[in-house]
C-alpha cells in the first residue's frame, strides 16, 4: 500500500515538472514588476522563502550528520559528493540572500523617489498582455532617465540571480535525495511532505462535500420520522444509523485535524523537520496518515450506501 500511494504521488510529481518544464521556455527569468507593490509582495515572498529554506537547510545538517561521518570513513566518494551538494546549497542560500538585499534596497530608493518613474502604464499594460512572452516581460526603458534605467537594470539582474540561484538550490536538494536512495535511504522534508500530504487531503475534503446533500436528506428523513413515532422500529432503525454516520464524521473531522497539525506532530517524532530512514522503512506518523487515509476513503464509500439503505 505504502507503494501505490509512492507511485500516485511520484506520477503526480512528475506530471507536473514536465508540464513546467515544457512552460519554461516562456516563462520570464527575472520578476515581473507592474509597479512598487509588486515588487515589495516579490521581496517579501522571497523573505518567506529564505527564512524556511535556511530553517531546512539547518535540520538537513543535523540529519545527516551521522551519515556523513559513516561515509567519510566507509565511503569516500558518496561524502565528497554530499559534502559537494552541501556546498553548492549553502552558496545558493548566500547568493539568494545578497540579492535580496540589493532589492531591498532598491525598493527604498524607489519609494523615497517616487517621480523618478521607475514603473508606468505602458510596462503595466505589457505585463497583462505579454505575461508569457518572451519580449518586453521586463519594465520599459522608453522615456526613461539614465538613473531610472540603471535601476531597472539592477532590478532585473538581482531578481535573475535569486530565481537562478533558487533553481541551483532546489536542484542541489534532489541530488541530495538520489543519493541517499541509491545508498538505501530516504531524505524525508517534512514540510514538503506534508504539502502533499494537504494536497490529498483537499482532494479527499472535495468527495466528503460532494454527500452534503443526502445527509440534508437524511436528517430531514430523521424529523420526518421522529414527528410520526420515536418508538417506531423504521425510527429507531434511522436514528442507529444516523449515530453510525456521525461517527465517520468525527473520524473524518479527527483526520482533517491530523494533517493540519502534521508538521509539528512529525517534527516532534523526528525531533526536528528533516531525517534520512532506510527505504523501507516509515514513522509513526506516516504509517497513521496512510491508515487514517484509507479509512477516509472507506467512509466516503460507505455513507451513500448507509444513506440509501434508509
């Protein structure tokens, strides 16, 4: 079972990088800026993104520790490769951060420096209408200062070296996780896991959505009967059933509150958000979301037939 929910996630995944990858040739390699806004939600976004990546990049060390010290005495050539990937993420980290704060900075002077123009209609217009071309995806330099214009230009440049650096990061991650599974282990980001873990979960919340209208049925069903005879066996027979449904719902509601609370539930298990555990192997917490999951599945099967029986 633990497979089939690997192959699904896997198929998922692979899906949807070579969707991207098919859309990358379009899509721009620096920021899209309409205006001062947009650029102080791009810093900020990236704020948000450094401040997990360097949290995960933290319990990444810690994890692998051990591992490291184990190859560097029984396998050199998997330790200089770990140690290389090691080296090419905390880059990519420093790199993303410098270049933030150059954008930082930027978008101080452009908001201390409003008639300077930096941004207008025109390149606002392009954006909307071009957002995938490969043309004028940048601000328009027509009519600008030369200031103006060396502002756009560091602009530009700082955000392609945070999206390439990001791209490295990411890369460098994936190669970390290739080559534990080549040695017999898994690389586990619990944050990331959990995203999909909520992904599935919404999929399994849209089915649960989709019986709001029988149990209406249902509970109209229930007054209709209890009006006519509480003591009646066909009365006594729907309220059973109804005390059955409301236990799947609460099983149900147990489940959703589990995976919102996941992350903490597994970092506390793990002590801490990244671990390596040998392929065939699963925590706790895993083994109980696969479970909870097949039981949810289970219900949402289960509740029609109980409500059609009535």
């Amino acid at each position: 079972m633990f497979q089939l929910f690997k192959v699904i996630r896997v198929s998922i995944y692979v899906g949807t990088l070579f969707l991207f990858q098919n859309c990358s040739s379009q899509l721009p390699s620096i920021w899209v800026l309409r205006d001062v806004q947009s650029l102080d939600a791009k810093v900020m976004s990236t704020v948000q993104w450094l401040k997990i990546e360097k949290s995960n990049v933290k319990f990444l060390d810690k994890a692998i520790k051990k591992k490291m010290g184990v190859y560097r005495k029984t396998n050199f050539s998997v330790y200089q490769t770990l140690e290389k990937e090691i080296e090419k993420i905390n880059k990519s980290l420093k790199n993303i951060e410098t270049n933030l704060s150059k954008q930082k900075k930027i978008a101080g002077q452009i908001r201390r420096r409003p008639k300077m123009k930096i941004f207008d209609n025109a390149s606002l217009n392009e954006s909307k209408t071009k957002l995938f071309s490969k043309k004028n995806i940048g601000i328009s330099r027509s009519g600008k200062s030369e200031r103006a214009i060396k502002i756009i230009n560091a602009l530009e440049k700082n955000s392609a070296g945070i999206i390439l650096n990001q791209q490295l990061y990411n890369n460098s991650l994936e190669q970390l996780i290739k080559i534990f599974k080549k040695e017999g282990y898994s690389l586990i980001f619990i944050r990331e896991e959990v995203k999909e873990f909520a992904q599935e979960l919404k999929g399994l919340m849209y089915e649960r959505s989709k019986l709001d209208s029988q149990l209406d049925r249902l509970n109209l069903k229930i007054s209709e009967s209890l009006l006519a005879s509480e003591e009646s066996s066909y009365s006594k027979t729907i309220l059973n059933l109804s005390q059955k449904i409301e236990g799947y719902s609460e099983q149900m509601n147990e489940f959703e509150n589990y995976v919102n609370n996941l992350e903490s539930i597994a970092g506390k298990e793990c002590k801490g958000l990244v671990y390596v555990i040998k392929n065939d192997m699963k925590k706790k917490y895993q083994n109980k979301y696969y479970n909870d999951f097949l039981n949810y599945q289970f219900i949402l099967k289960e509740i029609p037939k109980i409500v059609s029986s009535i």
